[in-house]
C-alpha cells in the first residue's frame, strides 16, 4: 500500500493520505523545525517503509488522543525521537481514535520489525 506524499511549506511536514481512506497522517520533526529530506516525497508515492525511516521506534509508539483538535477529528499522535506522528479521520471519515490508530498501524506493518 501507498500514499500520497505532499510536502507543507519549506519541508515543515510531510502529509501523507491513502487513496479511498477515510484517515490521513503526517510527520513533522518535535522541534517545529523545517526537515528537508520530507521535501523528496512531495507529490509522489509514500511506502510504509519511507516512513519508518522517521520512526524508529514505530512499535513501541505511545499514542495520546488529541480530544478537541482545530485539525480535525478523532486525532491522536505519538513521539519517536525527533519525530511527530499525526493521524486522524478525514472530515467526512467515521473511525475513532482507535480505529484510526490502528488504520496507521496497518498501513506501517509491511514496515513493522514485529509484522504485528
């Protein structure tokens, strides 16, 4: 499976959606800074493995939900060293916390040491 990279302004995330998913994620480094390197997916196919090169620790990720967010909703997000990970539904979308959690480990696991 893959996704749909797009790069926000000067590397400053990496937002990534999945064709007929009703979630989306995107990547951004914890110190709010630019990463140049997300600039490489912009506009092209993203693989669970890319975005494993981000995270690390993609199976021992502690997952907090983000109850009132201005992004959108049923949003939660972990921390991997010097990474943030955001998923959340797609407006439209009617998976909760969990379930879009769980839609982003799916998509990770081809990535995953574990293969959960």
């Amino acid at each position: 499976m893959k996704a749909n990279g797009f790069t926000t302004l000067m590397g400053g995330s990496l937002a990534c959606s999945v064709d007929g998913a009703d979630w989306h994620f995107s990547v951004r480094r914890v110190d709010g800074h630019s990463h140049g390197p997300f600039c490489e997916f912009h506009q092209k196919d993203v693989s669970a493995s890319d975005i494993a090169a981000f995270l690390p620790h993609l199976d021992s990720l502690e997952w907090h939900e983000i109850a009132d967010s201005a992004l959108g909703k049923s949003e939660s997000f972990a921390k991997d060293n010097e990474f943030r990970v955001n998923v959340q539904s797609s407006e439209q979308g009617t998976k909760n916390h969990k379930e879009v959690v769980e839609a982003f480990l799916a998509f990770m696991r081809p990535a995953s040491p574990l293969k959960r």
